[in-house]
C-alpha cells in the first residue's frame, strides 16, 4: 500500500548563486604501451549548457622524474600523450598546469591488460547485446573497464525514387539506388563500462553485457562493428568511477547511499588547500573488434507521413529554404503528385553519416 | 468500637457475589458511575422503576466508590433499591451498585448505605437519615406492590387492566419503617418511639458513622470514617480469600486469591494493622506487597504510593510490588495509579509486614478534574525524560493503515524524531538511529521494524508496558548513548483464558493468554502476518515495484510460574522474519530471533532480585537471484549472550540497586556464498568477530526529604574485542536530582555519560536492511557521550493538564560517519572508509498533556540542533571542510499533537499531527563533465533541507459496547492517515539527462490519503 501511494515528483531546490566554485576536474587515463589521454574541464552550473572545459599542459611521468607531453607543446583541454615506452609495472603520475597551478596525480602502476576472448551478440523481443568475454589474466584486479567505438553501415529513414535537377526543376531517370541512401557512422564512447568479477571464481568473465541498442536501431540496417578496449582497473579506479556514473548520478531507491564527491587521487602541488576532482587511472589496454549483420533487425516501415505534396511552382521554396528533397510520387486521399521529405531523412551524409569506407570494414 | 460482623460479612459477600455475575463479562470500563447497569425496561409494567418521590431526576451527591460526586442527577427506586445516576437530565440512566454506594443526597435528604458500614441486620437498602446523633433516626422507604382487592397477581392484575401503564403507578405504596442505630446494628423503632427520638436533641459529633468528620455529610464534605479492624490483616480486597471467614491469626499473611471480576473493596473505610507489636526495630518499619488490577487480577506496574504525612514514597515495579518505609503507628497511605480509583489506606504500622492491595478501573467522571496518577509520579521521581506510552491509547494513535504501533507512538513524543516516513529506526535527542538500546524484555532488538519501517516489531496486543528513557537513564542500562527503549510483555491473565483477533488492511494478528494451571502458570502466544502481496500485485506494470513482493510475520511465546507471591519464573521467545524484494532478482531478508529466562524474587524486606539469562539473533541476508552465473547470497549475522542479575533493596529513605551484566558477541559482518547450480560466484567472508561486555553498576534513590531527592548511579563497563585483542572500559555516571517546593510542582537536572560498542554501519539517510553492524576493535573507537539535562514540571490541578518544560545539551565523540563512495559491505578494511565524528546536540522541549478526562493527549513543541563534525584533518576531503555540519535527522522545529476525544464511553475520535522542518540533504549545485558525461557537484554534506513536513491523521474509534455477558467484544477503528494528502518528501534526487540538463526529483512514500479500516476482537 505504501509503495501504491508513493509518488515522484518534480523538485527544484533554491540554490545560492554562489555556490558553485570553479574547481578543476581531471579526467585521465594513463596507457602504458599506448596513448595516455587527459581531459581537463571545470565544474559549472547546472543550468549552463556549454561544457567548460579547463585549458592546461598535461604530461605524464615517471619516478625518473622523465616527462612526456603531448607532442605540440599547446595549452589544451585534452591532451593525447604518446606514452609507447611505459610499461606495466613501473609507477608513473600525470601531471597538469592549469591557471598557473599544477596538479599532480598519485603514483600508480598500470598492470598488463586482460584479455578479450570473445564479442559475441545476443538479442531479445526489443533489443540487441553487445557481450565480451574477458579474461583478466594474470595482473587480474577483479575489475574491467571497457570503453568501445562503433560503426555501422545505415541508410536514410527514407529511399528517393526520384533526385531532381535544381536547374530546371525535372526529374532526371535514376538507374541506380540513390546515391546518399546508404552511409557510415561512428560514435566513440567515452563513458567506461564496468565489470566488477571480484566476488566470482577465477579471472575470467563471461557474457558482459557492454552495450546495448534497439533491433530497430540503424545499428541494424546492414552491418555494425564494435571496437572495444579493456583494461584492468584498480579497485580505487573501479570504486570511484562506478560511484561518479551510479550514486552521484541519482537514484531513487529508498536504500540509495545519501550522495556526495567522493575523494579523488588527485592534489594540487603548489597549493594544497586548493581543491581538484577527478582520477586519473593508470592501464595497459586491449583492443578487439567485432562485426554484425542485420540478422537481428527489426523492420520499422518508413514513416511516410512525413512526406508533403509539393506542386510544382512550389518547389523551389522546399528545395531552397525548407531542405526538402523529393522522394518518390505518391497519391495520398484525393492528391497525387511527388511527395517531398526533410533532406535529412532521405540523404545519410546530412543524418551524420559519412560515404567514406573505414579502413577496417569488411 | 465497632467489631467487624462475620455475618454482615457473609451478607455482603453474597451481594458482591452477586454484582461479580453481573460484572463478570464486563469490560473495566462499565464499572464506571455511568456504566452500571442500565435502567431495564421490564416487560411487565408493574415491576418497573417506581421512585421514592416523583420520576423527575434531581441533582445531589453520592460517594460512589470511594469518592465524593456533586451535582450528579440521580434518583432512588424506592421498589429495587435502586441509586439511578445520569451524566445529563435527559441521558439514559444507569444503576448505581449498592455495594459501592456509601451515602447521597436527594432532594435535601440524606440518604446511607448501612451495608457499606458493615451495620448487623441492615438490609440491602438505602436508609433515610432523619436525624443524625449517638444513635441516628433512620426512615426507610420502600415502594412496594398494593395486592389487588380481588386477589389477582400483579401478572393477571397487569393483563385484566386496559390501561395498566399510565395507572401502574397507582398499584404501589410507600411503606416506611422507623430505625436507630446501636452499637453497630440496628434497632427497628415504633412510629412513636422514632418521632420521641426525633423530638429529642441530639449530638452530631458522637455520630456512629463518623470518626473525625461525617462522611456522607454534605455540608462537611469529610472524606473519610472511623472504622477500625481490630485485629489480624486484611486486603482491601475487592474479592473475599477464601480463608477470609477463618480464625484471622497475626502469622496470617493474606494474598489476594483473585475473584474474578467482583467489584470494589468496601474496606477502604478500614484501618488496616500491619505486624506485630514488640517486633519493629527502629522507629519505621517497611511495608511491602503487591498492587493488582481488580478487573483482571494481574499485577499493576506503575502504582504511586505515598504517605503525605512522613513524606515517603514509592513505586510499583513492572511485576506490581512496592516497598515503602513507614512510621511505627498509623499512617494514611495513598495507592494511585492511571486510570485506576485512587486508594487512600489506614495503616498502623506495628513492624514490617506484607500487604497485597487491589485497584480498580477509574470512574469516568464527565465532570470535575481528575489528576492521574502519572502527573503526580512526575513529581516524586528524580528521573526525568522517561516517557511511558499507555498501551490502551496506543490504539488511538492513528497509524498507516490503522495498525496500533508501539514505534509510531513513541515517534509522538518530543525528543523523538525520524529521517522520514517508511523508516527503520528513530532518533532520540539528536542521536543516531542505533544509538538506541531497545529491549523487548531484557533482549536486545537490532531491528524494531517490519517492512522497511512501516510496521514496529512490536505486536501491539501482546505489549504490557513501554518506557522510554531519553535522559536519566538508570545505571541499570549501558551499551548505547542515546536512549533505552524497554517493551515488557504481557505475562497473562492467570486466572482466565482470554484473547484477541484483529483484522486490517495488510496485516492479521491473535493472541491468546492462556492459565495452564490457574493462578500459578500463564501461557502467552501470539502471532502476526502479513497478506501485502496482493496489492503490490493491483500496482500498474510500469510502476516500479509491480514485480515486488514484501511480507512478515512475527511469533511471541510467554510462559510464566508462579512458584509463590514471591518467586515467579518466565521464559521468552519472539521471532521476527521480513522478507522483500523490489524486483524480481533482489530480495532482502532480515530475521531477529530472541529467548531469554527470568528469576524474580521478592523478598521480605521489600527488596527484590531478577536474574536473566538469553539469546539474541538479528540475521540479514540479501539475496541476488537471477539464476545467472552471478547469484548469490550475502548474509550478515549478529549473536549475543547474556546474563543479567540486579538486586534492589529498601533502607529507610534510600533505596539501593546494584548488579551485574555480561554480553557475550558474535559478529559474522559479511559472508558471500554462491546461490544456485551454475552461480560462478566465489565465497568468500569477513572474519567474524568476538568480544564480551561486562558490566557492574550501583545505585541509590535517596529521598532527603518531601521536597528534596536525588539519585546517584555509576556503571563500570568494559570491553574486550577477542580477535585481535583490545580493551576498552571506563566508569559511566547517572546523576539526577529533583526539587518539588509543592505537590505539583517540581525541578530536576540530571547529568549522564554514557558508552557504546557496537555501531550500525550506514551511508543511508535510513536504516536500510543492507545495513551491517559492527564491533569496536583496534581501529574503530568506542563511542562515548555525555547529557546534562534540566526540565520544570507543573501539574495545573484544577483544569487537570501536566506542563514541562526540558532543555538539553549532548556532546559525543567517536561516532561514526562514512567518507562519500564508501564501500560498507564486504570490506574488509571497512576503517578505512568511516570517518569518526563528534556530535553535539541541544533543545527545548515544551509539552501540554491531558491524562484523563473526555479529551485526553498531548501537545509538544520542541526546538532542536543536532551537529556532526569530522575529528580528523583530511585535508580537502575533510567533511564540510572541517565544519560543524547537519545531522541527517537534524530537524529544528517540531510539533506534534496526538489527542483522544471520548464522545461516549463507546466513540471516540482521534488525531495526530506532526511537523516538522525539513531534514536535511545534499543537492547537486553543479555539474562537470566526466567519463563521457555529465555528472552532478554535489554541495557540502546536509547544507539544504527538502520541504517541511506535515501530516494530520485522524480515526474515529467504536469501541466495545454494553453487552453484560458478551463472549466477545469487538474494537471497529476507521481512519485516515495523511488526512490532507500532503506529499510528504521522503528523499530527493537528480538525474542527468543525455543533454546534460540536470533534474531534480523528490520521492513521496504516502503521497495521498490513506483510508483503513481495523477490527479488533478481544475475548
């Protein structure tokens, strides 16, 4: 009866404007054998919509006191340290100047990277899996960060019959498929996909969900590729990162931790009074890659409700200023005539996607 | 002198014997004035009420049961002999029982009761007192039926005559005799006789009926007679010993052998004589015994009693025995209790003796005030911030879904706060949640709820007795800081079989009391379930917990022997299981299972001695059962021994009391074991824990004089963690003094300093059942605590209404509080992850109460802090930056009302309100991109504070009716809790969306009205 009459509603607390101080947030990641990337933002409001991002020089070094910088030399936001020669094993620290302070990480040892035995996908009623089989090996923590890129081949919403000549308002025949049907698109994911296998016997982990899409995802159309990279976490990095992405982002259970910043392993050197959050964690990484065809697609039929009968001295207009494109003749209660859809939903390039083959696809 | 009449006796038993029929299948309450019997209508005209004079009810007074009552509507049945009284002219009538009736007025006559006076050859009447004196002219007037002149019947008489109803009046006489008085019986005058007699002139002071003043006189107003007992000792029993008509020696030592249900003592007039002379040492004497309730024969706790004249006083135990220390000579002592006739006793003491006394249930006077006994006992005890919660208005406090709550009652009184609705524990004073030491008997409860706080533990129906003790805790009690939360259970009606059944919304409960061997073994069981299911099974697909389940039950087992009036033996089990799941996969369990066996003696110096032995589990198992190679079972336990023995002993104006704890603890703080054939899942455990709490403690009660007491205590504990060995120990004082310049007023301080072990491990705002409980060891601190303590306590006598007034201030160290991200379960170096804290806390508690009368309750405001600071320097990350900051329960304002008006002595309606400031919370006060997303910056911990709280609860109650033989009686409580549907916050939370906005949302757990409807059978 409790849990009937429970409710969740809107709420809006009075903040104080003063209340958010500036302070630097580090995210990094220190890749032995690799890329080190550092990401520098500052907190803001909670109503600005642009991502403030910190402007510094990062590096990353080692107990001999070696440092490796990004190779320009620039202040900025995001720094890819070349970082071949680290080895697991051996302590390093990543390092920044922001604002005329510098920062230093803890000491941290990236141990050699799991490994990743199998991708395998899976599917339901409504969605598609994206499963990994891990093996942490012999430096196994007990957790696994993943972190993955996709690409897939999709097509427009919507297939044009027709393509016209803006010239002189015809339809020229069209042999072929139209051109700007089918294209690619990829998405980087930053946002770390956790395994935690530390109460489970052995190193090895089966069947990890890592990403997750609908079968009517354009995932689907043909098919679809996903590079993921592991590594494996320390139990410091595993807790931190699971409490920012899980606790720190709300829950509503009765029995969820009161939230809060948890401590990072950060300080700032020239100052130690001055705050900065974030962690900056220090692996080895694998990488795999896997593809899927369309086996699990879904059909959604094209929402032709979308499409306008245009008349023809009106075609310009549609073409020029509301970036309509026409699709094919349809005849639709007593009209007939060509019917004209949004650009982006009959042309893949201004959906995102690009015609340009990755070098990878198979 | 008067000599006590075996015959007169004999008589009166009968007729006592008579009312015991008639009362047997009453509830206490229609032994009221107005609750007699009701004024029958007879299906034969002729043999309805016929008054004295005319049928129009007139004011006058009556002592009626041991009290004087004015301006009452009352008239005589001169053809029953019956005293008729009403609350108003035009209400129905009830009888008035002859047994209880001493004297009244009627229409300016003075009418007595010579039963009541144990007059020889009296009848069963009321006579008229003519002419007060040495020897009192007394009339009796009786109606009685004119035989017609044609011989019929007055049945054939009433069927042969058509208007036999408007005329019946017409068939009946006055007769009226002449009587006098005489050496304690009664002499039957001529007419003639009676009127010289009249004539003469006479001496009210050499009245027989009176020894200093005239009780039935009217215009003297006198409380009390001159009737001396002679020899032997007697009970101001409400029923006869069976040896009562035996040779009464001085060896005899007469205990009440309950009878059951018979009215009120007509002894009360007596003076009783206690031991024997030559005997006494000294120049005081104690006088000990127990106090029981008339109705059921059970002992009563609680019972004040006193003696005006040396000032001393004393207190019923839980068990109803008493011990004070009196004069040699003849004392005046009073017996009250709540909700019980006052007792005003005549005692000469001669030497320490036993004296076993019986009390029954309070008139419900809808006029004047009455000053229950509990206002007074504020004033003669030195301890303060004990609040004891009446079982019988716990019914009446609306609760979620109607069900009586011992925790939600306790939650009405000032001091005692909760982070929000639906939550496990209660906070006391700024305290934690498990800086409460709650006892169910001597066991210890880890968990006082069922269903994540909607529920107590508690089964309402099967508790005797609740205290809560905020401040002066007795020496007796140590392991926690904050508060003793002690719930007595039932020990059972000996002497007859009864019982309860009640029906709700989600929850059935019975139990049943049962005398195995009457008068000498009780079995007590009881049991409680939940049927919730099936609403979680009506919730809408999309709704969260649609796939849930939540469900408990409960169990209580008493058995109690009385070997004698001084040895009792009691064993006790209770069993508690929940178990709930939010989804289908996830379910928590959580078990406390307890036993324990007592020993009390009584001895014959009124001291007393207990010794107890038990066992406490609390289990809590949450279970990840997906049928995957992930499931599994994560359990943590908690396991304790003890043995308990305390002694109390009167001597003169101290009363000592010394004993000796000892706890034994087994910790299991985590175990993971794999669930199912495929679960890959490694087992694995936190190494358990030992330790022992051993524990003495003194202390002394010493009434320096009326005005002045004080009581002094200190408890030397220790603690030995075993596995990794370590010692902590140290003395604990309890000080606490009071002053009362008059009766009804007093003043107290008290000062304790406490200590405490174990430590509920949390980073929720409420106690969750993931929580986990732990030892202090080498890196984990004992908490320790202080309170110092002062309140003003006024009884405004004449409108009946208790005021005080109680300031407080805590301080505590070595509390523990949680870094953010902590990792409390499995964590083998969980140190690592808490942070100790010290704590202050302060406040103002005022509180309005009414005890008794049509309106009851009490009404409180209090203004309070309660502050955390962390105790060690951890640079940026220290908490708040080093700051004093918010408890999570800190809630600075606070009112609550919780009131009973009894319309009749069958409805009644109840209400609660209760509010309170927000408590506090962290919100995000900004934002900052990280791992690919935006994440919420939170501010500094408990910096705001969600919406205040605010919620009326109301129920109308219809209690058992006047069915003088019913079997059963049946309690109907319909109700509204949450009357205006406020949505109460529970908790806040924000989410951000892909956007990166940031909303914020705040979860309500009774966001509506919630109707509910009880049934209470009770039998």
């Amino acid at each position: 009866m409790a849990l009937a009459s429970a409710c969740i509603y809107p709420y809006s607390p009075e903040l104080s404007k003063e209340e958010t101080e500036r302070i630097l947030v580090v995210d990094g990641e220190i890749v032995a054998g690799g890329t080190s990337v550092i990401r520098l933002f500052y907190t803001q409001g909670l109503q600005e919509e642009t991502t403030k991002t910190a402007m510094g020089k990062a590096w990353v070094e080692d107990e001999a006191g070696n440092k490796y910088y990004d190779g320009t030399g620039a202040w900025k936001s995001t720094s890819y340290i070349p970082t071949l020669g680290l080895t697991a094993g051996n302590k390093y620290r990543a390092g920044m100047t922001v604002d005329g302070e510098t920062y230093y990480s803890e000491w941290l040892t990236p141990v050699s990277a799991p490994e990743i035995t199998r991708i395998s996908f899976d599917a339901d009623e409504s969605s598609v899996y994206v499963k990994a089989d891990l093996n942490g090996g012999e430096s196994a923590t007990g957790y696994i960060g993943i972190t993955f890129d996709e690409t897939w081949e999709f097509h427009s919403d919507l297939e044009a019959e027709l393509v016209i000549d803006p010239d002189t308002w015809s339809f020229p025949p069209m042999m072929e498929q139209y051109p700007y049907y089918w294209c690619w698109k990829s998405m980087e994911t930053h946002t770390m996909v956790l395994v935690d296998y530390s109460k489970y016997l052995g190193t090895k982990v089966n069947g990890a969900t890592v990403q997750r899409f609908s079968r009517t995802d354009s995932r689907n159309h043909k098919k679809y590729s996903i590079q993921m990279r592991a590594r494996n976490l320390s139990k410091e990095a595993y807790e931190y990162i699971n409490y920012v992405q899980d606790v720190a982002s709300g829950g509503s259970n009765l029995f969820t931790p009161d939230p809060g910043t948890m401590e990072g392993n950060l300080h700032c050197e020239t100052n130690p009074e001055k705050k900065v959050m974030g962690l900056v964690q220090a692996a080895c990484a694998t990488s795999s890659r896997a593809f899927l065809d369309s086996r699990y697609l879904k059909f959604v039929a094209p929402d032709e409700s979308l499409l306008v009968i245009v008349p023809e001295e009106e075609y310009p207009y549609y073409y020029n200023d509301r970036g309509y494109r026409p699709v094919k003749n349809i005849v639709r209660d007593e009209q007939s005539g060509v019917g004209w859809g949004p650009e982006r939903c009959i042309n893949c390039i201004v959906a995102g996607g690009t015609q340009e083959k990755p070098d990878f696809w198979e | 002198m008067f000599t006590l009449n075996r015959k007169a006796l004999f008589a009166s038993v009968f007729l006592l014997l008579e009312a015991s029929i008639l009362a047997f299948s009453q509830r206490p309450e229609e032994l009221a004035l107005f609750r007699g019997r009701t004024q029958n209508v007879y299906p034969f005209k002729y043999n309805g009420t016929f008054y004295l004079e005319s049928k129009k009810f007139q004011k006058g007074s009556v002592y009626y049961n041991g009290k004087e009552y004015q301006d009452i509507y009352m008239n005589l049945d001169a053809y029953a002999m019956d005293l008729l009284a009403k609350p108003e002219e035009k209400s129905g009538a009830t009888i008035l029982f002859r047994e209880q009736v001493a004297w009244f007025t009627l229409g300016g006559k003075h009418f007595i009761n010579l039963k009541y006076y144990g007059i020889e050859k009296a009848e069963d009447a009321y006579y008229q007192i003519a002419k007060d004196g040495k020897s009192p002219l007394l009339i009796l007037g009786k109606k009685v039926f004119r035989t017609s002149a044609n011989g019929l019947s007055p049945q054939m008489q009433a069927r042969m005559d058509g208007n036999y109803d408007a005329t019946v009046v017409n068939y009946f006489d006055t007769e009226e005799t002449f009587w006098a008085t005489e050496n304690g019986t009664l002499v039957k005058l001529s007419a003639k006789k009676w009127k010289k007699r009249m004539a003469a002139s006479s001496n009210p002071e050499e009245s027989p009926f009176k020894k200093e003043k005239t009780v039935w006189h009217p215009l003297e107003n006198a409380k009390d007679d001159g009737f001396v007992q002679p020899q032997g000792r007697l009970s101001a029993s409400i029923g006869l010993p069976d040896r009562y008509f035996s040779e009464i020696t001085k060896e005899d030592t007469v205990t009440v052998e309950y009878v059951s249900n018979a009215m009120v003592a007509t002894f009360r007039n007596k003076t009783y004589i206690i031991g024997e002379e030559g005997k006494a040492k000294g120049k005081t004497a104690i006088l000990s015994g127990t106090v029981f309730e008339a109705e059921s024969g059970m002992p009563l706790p609680g019972v004040i009693i006193h003696d005006d004249n040396s000032g001393t006083y004393a207190r019923s135990d839980k068990r109803g025995r008493y011990s004070i220390s009196l004069p040699l000579g003849e004392n005046t002592l009073n017996f009250e209790a709540e909700s019980k006739e006052s007792l005003p006793l005549k005692i000469n003491m001669l030497s320490a003796g036993t004296f076993e006394v019986v009390m029954t249930e309070k008139i419900n006077l809808l006029k004047g005030s009455i000053v229950s006994a509990s206002s007074m006992q504020q004033h003669r005890t030195t301890g303060m911030g004990m609040e004891n919660v009446n079982i019988k208005t716990l019914a009446k406090i609306p609760s979620a879904f109607g069900e009586g709550d011992i925790i939600k009652a306790v939650l009405t009184l000032p001091g005692v706060k909760t982070v929000g609705e639906a939550s496990g524990g209660f906070n006391v004073r700024g305290g934690s949640a498990d800086q409460n030491l709650i006892l169910f008997n001597d066991n210890t409860i880890y968990n006082p709820s069922h269903m994540f706080g909607v529920f107590s533990a508690f089964n309402p129906d099967l508790v005797d007795n609740v205290e809560l003790y905020k401040s002066s805790i007795p020496a007796e009690y140590g392991g926690r800081i904050s508060s003793v939360l002690s719930v007595k259970s039932k020990d059972g009606d000996p002497n007859r079989f009864k019982g309860s059944l009640g029906i709700g919304l989600l929850t059935s409960r019975a139990h049943v009391e049962v005398p195995i061997v009457k008068g000498k073994t009780t079995l007590v069981a009881g049991a409680r379930t939940t049927y919730s299911d099936w609403l979680l099974g009506k919730l809408p697909e999309d709704s969260a917990y649609s796939g849930g389940s939540a469900g408990f039950t409960d169990a209580n087992l008493s058995v109690t022997h009385r070997f004698n009036d001084r040895n009792t033996l009691q064993g006790f089990a209770y069993f508690a299981t929940d178990k709930f799941s939010f989804s289908g996969d996830t379910t928590f369990n959580y078990t406390n299972l307890n036993a324990s066996i007592v020993f009390r003696h009584k001895g014959d110096d009124g001291s007393g001695m207990k010794v107890s032995g038990g066992f406490d589990y609390y289990g809590n198992v949450v279970g990840a059962h997906s049928w995957s190679s992930a499931s599994y079972d994560l359990t943590t336990t908690i396991r304790q021994a003890f043995l308990k023995a305390k002694r109390t002993r009167p001597f003169g104006s101290h009363t000592v009391s010394y004993g000796a704890d000892f706890v034994g603890y087994s910790l299991t703080p985590g175990k993971m074991d794999p669930y199912g054939d495929i679960s890959t899942v490694k087992a694995s455990a936190l190494a358990d824990e030992h330790a022992l709490e051993p524990a003495l403690y003194a202390s002394d009660n010493w009434t320096i004089s009326d005005p002045f007491s004080v009581e002094a205590g200190v408890r030397l504990g220790g603690f030995i963690f075993l596995d990794d060995p370590k010692f902590y120990g140290g003395p604990e004082f309890r000080l606490s003094g009071k002053y009362s310049p008059v009766s009804n007023l007093s003043f107290k301080a008290g000062f304790n300093t406490m200590r405490q072990y174990i430590h509920l491990i949390s980073n929720t705002s409420s106690v969750s059942p993931m929580d986990t409980w732990k030892l202090s060891d080498g890196n984990i601190a004992p908490t320790t605590g202080w309170q110092g303590a002062a309140g003003a306590y006024w009884t405004l006598l004449s409108i009946g209404l208790d005021l005080s007034v109680e300031g407080y201030y805590k301080q505590s160290r070595n509390a523990l509080d949680y870094k953010p991200g902590a990792t409390l379960i499995m964590n083998p170096n969980l140190a690592d992850d808490l942070v100790p804290v010290e704590g202050k806390a302060y406040g103002v508690e005022v509180m309005l109460k009414r005890p008794a009368g049509k309106l009851t309750g009490w009404m409180s405001y209090s203004y309070s802090r309660s502050l955390l600071k962390e105790m060690q320097d951890r640079g940026t990350n220290t908490i708040n930056n080093g700051d004093w900051y918010n408890a999570p329960y800190d809630k600075p304002h606070e009112f609550k009302l919780a009131g009973n008006y009894a319309f009749t002595h069958r409805y009644s309606a109840s209400v609660n309100v209760d509010y309170s400031t927000g408590r506090p919370v962290t919100v995000p006060v900004g934002k900052y991109y990280y791992g690919g997303a935006y994440r919420l910056l939170y501010s500094e911990r408990n910096t705001h504070r969600i919406p205040d709280y605010f919620r009326v609860d109301a129920a109308f109650n219809i209690d058992p009716g006047h069915y003088l033989k019913a079997i059963a009686h049946t309690t109907i409580t319909l109700g509204v809790y949450n009357v205006t549907g406020r949505k109460n916050p529970y908790s806040v939370f924000f989410r951000t969306n892909g956007l990166g906005e940031v909303k914020g949302y705040m979860l309500s757990v009774f966001a509506t009205q919630v109707p509910y409807i009880n049934l209470n059978i009770l039998f």
